[in-house]
C-alpha cells in the first residue's frame, strides 16, 4: 500500500466508525472492498493488519456499535473475509474477532440481522474466508453451516442463492483435500463437514416441500456445474436413487430445477454411465411436455449421448408441431410425417387446455427447434419436409386462413387465431429452415404464407418485421436457375407480388412498418441490385419513387432507413427515373447533403455519412465525377456536427479519400512481408495539395482534441497513418521553416484548451508536414488509450473522494442551523 | 315477460319487450340492403346506366322489415340506443297509431336527423317520373332474374319517408341524458347507460325493484371519440340482451384505419383520386382525425379533402358542441377552449372543404387529385353516384370502403366493369366476441338473449369458433319473427309502508336476525305503486247514521289472537305430559309428523308442520289444559 494511502486510512476508519457520518454511495464501499481485494492478493494481509491497526480496530468498534448502519456492517464482515482468506492472518484474527464476527454472539443473533444487505454481507465474507482448511474447522466450531442451511430459504432471493453457491464452496473445499488422489472413496470417509451437507441434501431431497427439494437441487446444479473433482461423482452415486426417487411423483415437483441439474449431471459425467442416461430417458417420459422441452433441447446439444435418447428426446421437441399437423391435416396424413412423434394425448390436452399453455408450448417448441436446426450436432436426418409444414400450418392457424375440419384442429384455430406471439415464434423458426431445402411445393406454400402475412392488416408491425426478415431469408436461399445468373422463375412471379405489397407498407401509417420495410427493400438491394430480373421489377414499380419521398418522414428513424435505402438504390443505379437519370441523382446527393447539414436528428446524418463513405469507397459515379468537392462539402458538415458518431464517421470518410490519394493503410495480415508504406514524393506532394483544398486538415486536427475520445482516437490514428506516409519526403524540412506553423500551433494549443471557435486557416502542405512532426501523436495516442477515468480510478483518490464526501455532508449539516 | 324479435339483422335491431305492465320497443333500425337490388339514382342522366338491358329506373326506396306480429300502437315506449337504429322511427311513430314517447339522447336525435335528412334528400332531389309497383306481385316477381326474384317479402317494401314524416317523428322524442333514471308507469325505470360506439349512443338498463333486464346494443371499448362505455352499470342483470356486436368480427378496426390510410397516401402519390362513401356522421371523424394526424407526415398537405353531404356543415360543427358526450380527452380540450375534433383545423387551413352537393361551389373548387367523402355507402343514391361514374374508367383511383352495412361486392355491381381500384377497410368499432366474452364476465348476467347469428361461426368460416358467443348458460338466441319468453319469473313486488303504520309495529326477534310483526294495513295501489296504509280506525259508536254506514265499509278489526310460531320436540313434550301427571302416553311416527296417544284419557294430540290437533271427548277442561301444554313450546307474537 503506498504511503499516502496509509496516511488517509485511519481517518477513513474513523468516518466508517462513526454513525453520525453516514456514506452516502454504495459504490465506494464496493471499490473499497476491491481495492484491498487487490491490495491482499499482492501481499500479505497479515502485514497490512499490523502495519495499519485502524483496521482491526474498525472491525472491533463495529463489532460494539450498536446503532451503526447496515452497510457498514455488510462492509466489515467482507473485509474481514477478505483479510482472513490468507491462512496465516486466519489465526490472527481467529482468537476474538471472527467468532465475534461470524458466531453466534455477533450479528447473527442481533437486530442488524433483520437487513438482508447484512446477512448478504455475512456469506459473502464466508466465501471469501473460506480458502483453507483452517477455515473448515472453523465453519464447524461457530455453527455456520447450519446458519447456512436456514438462509438457504431466505426471502431475499441474493441471500438464499449466495447461501447455495456457498454451500457447495465448502463443499469443495472439505472434499478437495481428501478426495485428491483417491478414485473411489467412499462415503463414509467423508470428513464431517462434507458429510453433514451432503445429509442435509438428502433429507431436502426426500421431504415434500417443494422449496426445500428446489434448494438442494439448484444446490447440486451449482456443485456438478462448478466442481471437477472426482468426488462429484461419488456424490451422483450416492444422490441419484433419491433424484430418481422425485420422478416417481405425480407431479414432478421442482421439475425446472430437476432438469437443470440432470443437464449439469449429464455435461460433467462421463457418457458410460448407463443409469444416468437410463434417468434422463425417465424424466423425458414422465415430465409434461411443457416441462420436458428444455430438457429434450439440453440432450440434444450433448456431445456423446446415446442415440436411442436423443431419438426420444427429439420426438419430444416435435411433439406439439406433430398435433399441430395432425390436427389440422384434411385427410389422414402420409404415414410417418414425423415419425416417432406421432401427437400424443397428452400433448393434445396440453395444447387445448388454455390458450397461455398452448401459446407458451409452440412457441418453446418453436424456439428450440429453431435453435437446434444450425447446430452441427442436430438431429440426422432432419426433417425438413415435415417441419415446413408444420410452421406454414401454425402460421395458417394464427391468421385464421387455414379450415382445419378436425375438432382439434377447430378448437386450436380458436385459440391461435391473433397470437402475435406464436406468429413471431413461427416466423423466425420458417426463417431458420430457410437453411434447408424442400419439396418445390412447400416451398411456394412458404412464399404464400409469407405474402399472405405481409399483405394483411391484421399483422401487426412486430410480426411484419419478422415477415420482412423470414421473406429476405428464403429469398435469398432460392436458388438460381443453373446456368443463368438470374433469378428463377418462381422468385421473378413471386417479386411482381411482393413490390406493390411493399409499395403499400411504404406508405403505411405506422412508422415501424416503413422502418422495416425500407430494412428490407435494402438488404434485398444489397443482394441483387445487379440482377436483371430484380432490377426491372423494381424500376417497374413506385418502390424507388416512395423510398425517395420518405426522406422527409416525420419520424427520424423512417428518414435513417430512407437515407440508407435510396444510398443503396443510387450505387445500382436503381434511384434514376428513366427520363432525366442526371438530374435525378444529383438531387439525391444534394438531399443527402441537405440532410446532413439541417436534419434534427442524429440517425438519419449518420446514415448519411455512412451512405457517403460506401459511395466514396465503391466509386459511386457522382462522387467519382469530382470527388475532391464532394469530400470538402461533406467534411465541412460533418466539423459541425453535434453528434460524435457522425464526426467519427466523417473521419472514415477522409481515411477512404486518404487511402485512394496515397495507398493502403499497413496490410492487416501480420504475415504479410512489409511493403515499403510510404509514397512516391511526387504522388504525396499532390496529395497533400489535395487535402489541403478540402481541408481535411483542419478537420482531423480539430477531431483530435475533440471533447469526444473515440472521435479524438480515430483522428489520432489517421494522422499517424498520414504522418507515416509522409515521413521520408519532409525530411530536411524543419518544423520552424514554415512562418504558419507558429501561429498554428498556437490555434491548435486553444483547440486543445477547449476554445475551438478560432478557423485554423489555409494550410500549405509543407506546412502540414511540420506540425505533424512537432504535434505529439504517439503521446496523445497514449493518453487517450487510457480511459477517461484513470486519473479518478486511483485508491488515493477514492479515500480522498470518500474523505471529502463526508466533509462536504458535515458542511451541509453546519449550513441547517 | 316475452321478447317480440321484428328485425332479423343483428346490428340494426328492432324488438319489443313486454315488463310488467308496459310494452317498450328496444330500437327501430332500418334495413336499407334492399335498395342494393336497385339501380343507382344519378344526378346526371347516365346514358350507360339507363341503357342497360333490360332495366329501367326504378324508385329508390326504402323498406321496414316488420312483421304482423305485434300491434305497434300499443307500444307505450321506445327507447333508441343510437342514431343508426333510429332510422324507421317514422315508419312506425307515423303509420301504427303508435300514442307513446320516444326516449333518446339529444347528439342521437340531432345525428338521427341529419342522417335522415340527408336520406330524404337524396331520394327526393332525384324525383322520379314514375314508379312501378306491379312487379311486386309475387307472380311477376317469380320472372324477374336473380337477386330480384329471390327478395323476400317484397311487398313489405316502403318507399322513403319524407321531411315532414321525420319532422313529426322526431317531434315525439323526449331527449334523456346518460344515467338519468325514467319511470315508465311506475312500473319500470328505464335509464341510457353510455355505450362508447357513437356521440349519445347508449345501452339501456330496465328495471323494476326485483328484476333487471339491460339492454346492449352498438357498444365500443376502443377509445375513439365518444365517452367510454359505462359496464358497471349492467352488473346484476337478470337478462341481457346483446345485440348490435361487430359486422367484421375478423377485421380490427386500428389495422383498418392503417390499411385506409396507406391505401389512400399511396393513391394519391401517384396523381389519382380517393373515393370514400360514408355516413356523414361517426368513423367519419375519427377518420378525419386520423388523416389530420397522417397526411403532414406523409406529405399529403397539398392534397384536398371535400366533404360533400346535404348535411356535411350540420354534421361537423354539431360534433364540435356536443362536449359532454365525448371522450375525457376532448372534454378538457373545451376547456383550453380549443374545437374538440381537429377538423376544425383542417376546414380552417382550407385542407378540408365541406359542400351540400356537387352542384355550385363544389365545381368551382374541384382540384384534382383528391380525397372526396361522400354518401350514400350502398352506392345507390347520393353524390357517390357521380364519383363512381367519373372515376371509375381510371386505375389510378380508388374506391376505399369503410362503412360495413353493405357488401361492397354487391355495391359495386351495376358500376361494372371497373378499372379503379376497390379497397375493403371495412371499420366497425363495435365489440368483437373477445371483448363480449370479457364483458360477460364481468358483468355476469344471469341470462343472455341474442340475434341466432351470435350462436354460431359465420357460415363463410365456419371453423372460426372463437367467432361467436361462448357463455354459460348458453345464450338463447332469436330470429326474425319469433317471441321468445325470457327465462325468469317474477317472485316479488315492492310493497311502501306508511311511517305511522311503521310505527306501529312491534318486531319479535325469532331467530338471530329475522324479526316478524304482524301488520293490518290497507293496501293501496295507484300507478303500479302498492303502499300499505294504516287501517281507518273503528267507527265510534256514538256516532250517527251517517258514520254509522261508514263503518260499515271498513273490515273487522277484532282483536286477534297471536300468531304462533316454533316446533315441538316430542319427547320433551311427553315428558312434561307425563310430569303434568299423564301417563301411558304413547307415540306413533306419521308421515307428517307424530300423533301422541293418551290412553287412558281417550285423548289424541296430531301434530304436523303447520297445525296441531287435540282431539279429545268433550272434555274442554283437558282440552284447555292440553293446550296450554302445547302453547308452552311455541312462541307467540
């Protein structure tokens, strides 16, 4: 601990002490605590204790207090866990302190007990104590443990959950030492410690309060999940008859916590071991389908398991789309369509029984299919065929188009009909299958039932959004007719459909529904702007013209997506009308400049400077015809605007113009041989002529000292970049030759100050060279890679803060009277 | 009590309801679907239209769709629950003999009457040069083509009313305000409850002082103009009768709006005109307000919208003063003092123009493209007429329906073929059956009564299950033409006590709460109203002849015996016969009760639920004794 630190403790002590000086910030307590974390694991705490006995003595004064505060209280049983985690400081503090501390006579028994901040503190203190085994004897000599086991059902839920996680700390702790070594060991020669929780999981496990059986089983979870000793295994040895005990219940109780801790049992123990799997293959069977869902997903995603109970596992996944499918089948369907998953009863009494079981049943069912289908292990064969159907009928269901003739199927039509929720479930989960192939005939019941949801009203703007993304999803997976770069026919028919549906939610009311479909009318663009096929679907229709005059919507989102939708057109020349292509586009850029320099909101100028630097990047037409202007134009909005992020993007926009003037920035391939980075002088003495037009100078010199560090970094690194291109040809140059260069220097000394009113004038290139010399790049590169608050983040600092806070409440307490 | 059901259309109602004593009509919509087998009635001589094949102009009429089954003029009220089901007020205050009170809110009758007047007009600015009345014979009817020959009860069919008829009817509504309780003969009290559909609609509670039946008609829970419905008040009904829920249970009216909205931005963008046929009164102005909040953001600014109607400047400045019947939004807005509709801002930026007709300034304005609201919604008569005629060769239009009464399919029909575009944004906000669902929980009435097509799924989707009313009991439906005898009995009636009678008595506690006391009263009913006076004392008998014969009227008022009250515990009464020195008592079980032997006194005490016997030889002194034994266990007051 450095000496200043030292200097303050004591009276630091002294505030903590002392009731009438309450703290006011709860964070402090916390960096408190984290500084002297810190401060122990780099050195001995038994040291620091001797060095600094304000310490002890603030944990005894607490100890006497009877009116101090609970967090105070909190605070001191986690230091003094933090101070005895080290063995040796142990014993020092073990004589008085700690059983005053953590035993029966300290806060355990007293009314401070009654605040959960306190009984938090008390675990949390124990946790850390507990790193040795002095400590275990410890824990048994002052009866924690059984302390432990009641605030296991704590009302507070952190405290019931901290006491858990610790009981499985202490668990490991008594076991580790032992069990090191020895493969069987048997239950008996369990030291007391371990022997006494593990009973009382057991009576937990046998007793019929459901609390009492979800505590030790999230107990367990918490121990296979986080302990890698062999012992875990004795432990599910001598623990499983009593879990697979639970199963035999009618109802499962505590079947969430059941099922995560057979997924933790069944992630640790190796895959020989047949009674686990033949448990799992239990609860599968005996679980409601409900409850069996995430169950049947966890053993999905194992890596070894046995196949017969990922078959199981995944009939019960498919279950609920299988009864779906049945139901609503007008004739008896081919046999096998899911096979091993034929809808069972209870399935089917599931889904009738409330519309909230049905719903929550699809859509967990829906959800974990969905999750399943990219993973490498999913289930082979996968199918694809089947499960298509399945979610073109939910989705028929919930829009009330389907005339199921079937009693189920009449009665899960009245339930389904309307459900946004399973709507949005089903139209992510028909994205997902996007992936795989199907039968030609599926695949056009997709596409209508995805045309048949964009088109009705009664979609609401949330189920549109995944409409818009499930329809860009399959689009885009259709395939191309072989030989032919073009877009099938199925796709062309279902584009003449599409855009006037498109057309219509253009102009919609609601402006989410603009919103996304300008998303979408984007990415579709991004994708085939060069296919003839699309391209002449699109031109024939009002798309292009709607996108443009949504550049003036009201809502400043609506107008980001327009900015970014017609940047997108313009790059495939898909924005010009056919009569006068030239005026069109100049206008467009024109707007988008407008936009930039006058809109009130910050997303659509954003999305502009992002437009501009795409079109600078690709070589967009307009701005090649006199890039140079448009560079000026652009960087001269974007110095004055508010918002940083379009500064910072203004700053990748001269980056793209740097790099076309002078070559790539440093390869990026660390393998790459080093090429010689800097450029020919003739290239570079023009280059920099040109960047001195468009005074992208005084630009990146006012962005370096902007108030905005991300702004002030991506400046620094592109004068760097500069500087380095630039190094070889200003060598006799010296920074005092040029007359501005003072004047300058003394321009951008203010700036850095903060007074950025003053222009920083013409710049001649030879010029720019010097000051990039004389400015210190490297040393501002490194300023700025610290964060904003490192000077603030120092402990001197905290205790002075601390120190200072508790000053400036007693002066206030003085201004009362 | 019974149910007279005259209209079999759900969401224009018509019935009667016997209560008590009196006859109360519960609305009187007018089915127009009729005219829809007519041709239309254009303003300008259509040379297409009067060349069609084989039809020839025909009177746009208007029908009642009533049957025999009642005689109306013995209906002592009719109560209205809003301004579309007021429309056949004419046809039955004007030619049944109907003497009774019309009872309705003032925003439904002046609304009522500009729809009306608005009616009237359009038939009667198009004067006919004759009228055919023969067809109507069912023989000639029988060869005319289909839909015609298939019309049922043609002969029922009425021409229009005219001006003066509705001025007469109207003239016989008494207005009422929400929640405003009305005696009906004494017997019954009827009150508007606020129904949230429209401005002044209402449901109706009727009630005696034992039984409650409430009536729901067109009823909102969406938060459009109108003040929100009052449910609470319907609570504890003995019947409810629904009726009046929407005519698009699949279509929600917010999507619908939106639908309309982009349907019509996207129209005019691209240079054509929009065609509404309205009402000239309710979604209207949500309509317009909707577009106020829409057409800035969607660059629409430029673009007019005309609002032609006979009554369309009635229409709009009525709904800015009817303040207390609006929402609590538009209510605080009078007090700003700010217009409580936006149109007024609209029609004050010249955005929005309003015009009796097409004819005059209307011409002289007219820029196209355009947003024009017109009536009449079956297309059949009114300026929409025009439009259709105009504007129906161009696919750069549209025709966007939003008024769900007629199939806009069939609307269309004389128009075809048609190039412009049709759009379907029916907007009906009354309660779809999740909401009634809702509301019957809520209110929980002991019965329900609706209109058959409640029962089931709509015949196009008849899978649709969630699509009709799902109650316990079920509900008991009606059709056209049908008296339904609702399912309760009436138990008990109000009976007032006199104060000084009051006084007078004396209760006797005989169970924890329940106290009893005799009362001699006379009983006095006048007006449906029964008080119980004090009887007029006894004649004195000193009096002379005249007083003498007075008293004669007047019941005997001896002095009577106490009333008793209580059971007898066998047992303990033999025990007390045996300590009073009976003795060889025995008892024999009867189904009534028991019969108690004594032996050797020859004596036999009967006694059952209500009445006790002694029978014994002559021998009143036993038969004294013995039945103050009996009176010992019973009570008397």
């Amino acid at each position: 601990m450095d000496p200043e630190c030292s200097r303050l403790l004591p009276a630091l002590c002294a505030v903590l002490a002392d009731p009438r000086q309450p703290v006011a910030d709860d964070t402090c307590l916390e960096k408190l605590l984290d500084w002297f974390t810190a401060v122990t694991e780099a050195g001995s705490s038994l040291l620091l204790l001797q060095e600094n006995p304000c310490l002890v003595e603030l944990l005894f004064h607490v100890l006497k207090s009877q009116d101090l505060s609970s967090r105070i209280l909190s605070f001191s049983l986690r230091l003094a866990g933090i101070f005895a985690a080290q063995e040796n400081c142990f014993q020092y503090l073990q004589g008085e302190l700690l059983p005053m501390l953590f035993g029966e006579v300290g806060p355990l028994g007293g009314a401070a007990w009654t605040a959960p901040a306190v009984r938090s503190g008390w675990i949390q203190g124990l946790r850390t104590l507990a790193q040795h085994p002095s400590a275990l004897h410890f824990l048994a000599a002052c009866g924690a443990v059984d302390t432990i086991f009641s605030l296991q059902g704590d009302p507070s839920l952190f405290v019931a959950s901290a006491a858990g996680q610790l009981l499985v700390h202490i668990l490991d702790l008594a076991m580790r030492g032992p069990a090191e070594g020895r493969r069987s060991l048997q239950a008996c020669d369990w030291p007391a410690c371990a022997q006494k929780i593990v009973g009382h999981i057991e009576d937990s496990l046998c007793s019929t309060a459901i609390p009492q059986v979800t505590q030790a089983l999230s107990v367990l979870t918490t121990a296979f999940g986080h302990c890698h000793g062999l012992w875990t295994q004795g432990l599910w040895v001598r623990l499983s008859p009593l879990v697979a005990r639970l199963l035999e219940k009618d109802p499962v109780p505590a079947s969430h916590s059941l099922v995560d801790l057979l997924l933790s049992v069944a992630r640790s123990a190796p895959s020989s071991d047949r009674g686990l799997w033949e448990t799992l293959a239990q609860t599968l069977s005996h679980l409601s389908p409900t409850q069996a869902g995430p169950l049947a997903l966890g053993i999905l995603k194992l890596q070894d398991c046995p196949q017969v109970l990922r078959t199981q596992a995944f009939g019960i996944l498919l279950q609920p789309l299988a009864c779906v499918l049945e139901a609503a089948a007008q004739a008896p369907g081919p046999p096998g369509l899911l096979e091993g998953a034929a809808g069972d009863s209870m399935t089917v009494d599931t889904l009738l029984s409330s519309k909230s079981a049905c719903v929550g049943l699809l859509c967990c069912a829906l959800a974990h299919l969905g999750l399943l289908q990219p993973l490498p292990q999913r289930p082979s064969p996968w199918p694809q065929a089947p499960l298509l159907g399945a979610a073109v009928t939910i989705l028929r269901l919930c829009s009330g188009s389907a005339a199921p003739t079937s009693d189920v199927g009449g009665r899960l039509c009245a339930i389904l009909v309307g459900c946004g929720r399973v709507q949005r479930a089903a139209l992510d989960f028909l994205g997902a299958l996007s992936q795989g192939t199907g039968p030609q005939e599926l695949v056009t019941q997709v596409f209508s039932v995805l045309l048949e949801y964009l088109v009705s009203p009664e979609s609401s703007s949330m189920v549109l959004k995944k409409a818009f993304q499930a329809t860009l999803r399959w689009l885009l997976s259709s395939p191309k007719t072989p030989g032919c770069c073009d877009l099938d026919p199925h796709t062309q028919l279902f584009l003449t459909e599409l855009l006037p549906v498109l057309q219509k939610r253009l102009c919609s009311p609601c402006w989410e529904v603009r919103d996304s479909g300008l998303e979408f009318l984007t990415q579709m663009t991004r994708h085939w702007g060069g296919q003839a096929g699309f391209r002449q679907a699109l031109l024939a229709s009002e798309v292009p013209e709607l996108t443009k005059q949504l550049l003036r919507d009201p809502e400043s989102y609506v107008r980001a997506s327009a900015v970014t939708a017609t940047g997108q057109l313009s790059s495939w020349g898909l924005c010009a009308s056919p009569e006068c292509p030239g005026a069109q586009q100049e206008s467009l850029l024109v707007e988008l400049l407008h936009i930039l320099s006058t809109d009130s909101e910050g997303f659509p100028r954003r999305a502009v400077m992002q437009v501009f630097t795409e079109w600078l990047r690709d070589g967009h037409a307009d701005v090649a015809e006199d890039a140079e202007r448009f560079v000026a134009g652009v960087l001269q909005a974007a110095s004055r605007d508010l918002d940083w992020e379009v500064r910072a993007q203004g700053l990748e926009l001269a980056l793209v113009f740097l790099e076309q003037l002078l070559g790539q920035r440093g390869s990026h391939c660390p393998y790459a041989e080093a090429l010689p980075e800097t450029a020919p002088p003739g290239v570079l003495a023009q280059a920099l002529q040109v960047l001195c037009r468009v005074q992208l100078f005084e630009f990146a010199f006012r962005a370096l000292f902007d108030c905005d560090r991300p702004v002030a970094q991506k400046s620094c690194d592109l004068l760097l970049f500069l500087r380095a291109k630039a190094a070889p040809c200003g060598g006799p140059q010296e920074a005092g030759d040029s007359p501005n260069v003072a004047s300058v220097e003394a321009t951008l000394q203010r700036w850095q100050a903060g007074e950025q009113g003053q222009p920083l004038g013409y710049l001649e290139p030879g010029a720019v060279v010097a000051l990039l010399r004389s400015v210190d790049l490297e040393g501002l590169r490194d300023t700025l890679a610290e964060s904003s608050d490192h000077v603030e983040k120092s402990p001197q600092s905290l205790l002075q803060d601390m120190l200072a806070a508790v000053g400036v409440l007693g002066e206030n307490e003085a201004d009362c009277y | 009590m019974k149910l007279y059901c005259l209209s079999g259309h759900p969401t224009l109602p018509c019935n009667v309801l016997k209560f008590k004593s009196t006859t109360i009509m519960l609305d009187c919509g007018l089915d127009m679907t009729s005219t829809l087998n007519f041709l239309p009635l254009p303003l300008v001589q259509s040379p297409r239209l009067s060349n069609l094949p084989g039809w020839s102009l025909k009177d746009g009429n208007a029908f009642l769709d009533k049957t025999e089954l009642i005689d109306l003029s013995t209906v002592d009220v009719i109560l209205i629950s809003n301004y579309h089901c007021m429309m056949a007020l004419p046809y039955i205050t004007e030619h049944t003999g109907f003497t009774g009170t019309v009872y309705a809110t003032e925003p439904s009758v002046q609304i009522g009457r500009l729809l009306m007047e608005e009616l009237v007009n359009f038939i009667e600015r198009v004067p006919k040069a004759q009228s055919a009345s023969l067809w109507k014979n069912k023989d000639i009817q029988r060869l005319l083509p289909s839909p015609l020959k298939d019309a049922v009860e043609v002969s029922t069919w009425r021409r229009c009313y005219t001006m003066q008829e509705v001025n007469s009817a109207l003239s016989k509504i008494q207005l009422v305000g929400y929640s405003q309780k009305i005696e009906l003969f004494g017997a019954v009290q009827v009150t508007p409850l606020s129904s949230g559909y429209a401005l002044g609609s209402s449901n109706w509670s009727i009630q005696s002082h034992y039984e409650k039946v409430s009536y729901v008609s067109g009823s909102s829970l969406l938060t459009t103009h109108p003040q929100p419905m009052d449910q609470a008040s319907l609570k504890n009904s003995d019947v409810l009768i629904l009726t009046g829920l929407t005519q698009i249970p699949t279509a929600n009216p917010d999507s619908m709006v939106g639908e309309f909205c982009s349907n019509l931005s996207l129209t005019v963008r691209n240079g054509g005109n929009v065609l509404v046929p309205c009402y000239p009164s309710g979604v209207i102005y949500d309509l317009l307000e909707c577009l106020y909040q829409y057409i800035d953001s969607a660059g629409l600014s430029s673009i007019p919208f005309y609002f032609i109607s006979p009554v369309a400047n009635s229409s709009l400045e009525f709904s800015q003063i009817f303040a207390e019947w609006l929402c609590h939004n538009k209510q605080t807005k009078v007090y700003l003092p700010e217009p409580p509709f936006p149109h007024a801002e609209l029609i004050q930026t010249n955005k929005l123009k309003h015009y009796p007709s097409i004819h005059g300034d209307f011409s002289n304005d007219f820029r196209q493209p355009c947003v024009v609201f017109t009536g009449h919604p079956s297309l059949r008569f009114g300026d929409v007429v025009h439009f259709m005629e105009l504007w129906g060769k161009s696919s750069l239009n549209t025709v966007i329906f939003t008024e769900p009464d007629f199939s806009y399919l069939e609307a269309l029909a004389p128009y075809q073929p048609l190039a412009m575009k049709c759009i379907y944004c029916p907007i009906d906000t009354r309660l779809n059956f999740i909401q009634v669902s809702k509301l019957l929980k809520e209110v929980q009435p002991l019965h329900v009564v609706c209109p058959e097509q409640y029962t089931q799924p709509p015949p196009a989707q008849s899978h649709r299950i969630d699509l009709m009313i799902d109650c316990q009991p079920p509900a008991m439906s009606y059709r056209r033409a049908e008296v339904l005898a609702l399912p309760f009995k009436r138990r008990y009636e109000k009976i007032e006590i006199m104060p000084e009678l009051a006084d007078s008595l004396v209760p006797m506690e005989i169970k924890p709460g329940v106290s009893l006391a005799t009362v001699s009263a006379v009983l006095h009913t006048k007006d449906n109203k029964h008080i119980l006076q004090p009887p007029p004392r006894p004649a004195q008998p000193t009096g002379g002849k005249k007083r003498k014969r007075a008293s004669d009227d007047i019941p005997d008022c001896k002095v009577l015996k106490p009333l008793l009250s209580g059971s007898i515990p066998v047992e303990q009464f033999v025990q007390t016969l045996e300590k009073h020195g009976f003795s060889d008592i025995k008892v024999e079980d009867t189904a009534k009760g028991h019969i108690v032997l004594l032996q050797e006194a020859e004596t036999l005490i009967q006694i059952e639920e209500d009445s006790t016997h002694i029978i014994c030889d002559n021998d009143e002194m036993l038969r004294v004794r013995l039945r103050d034994l009996v009176l010992k266990f019973l009570q008397k007051f």
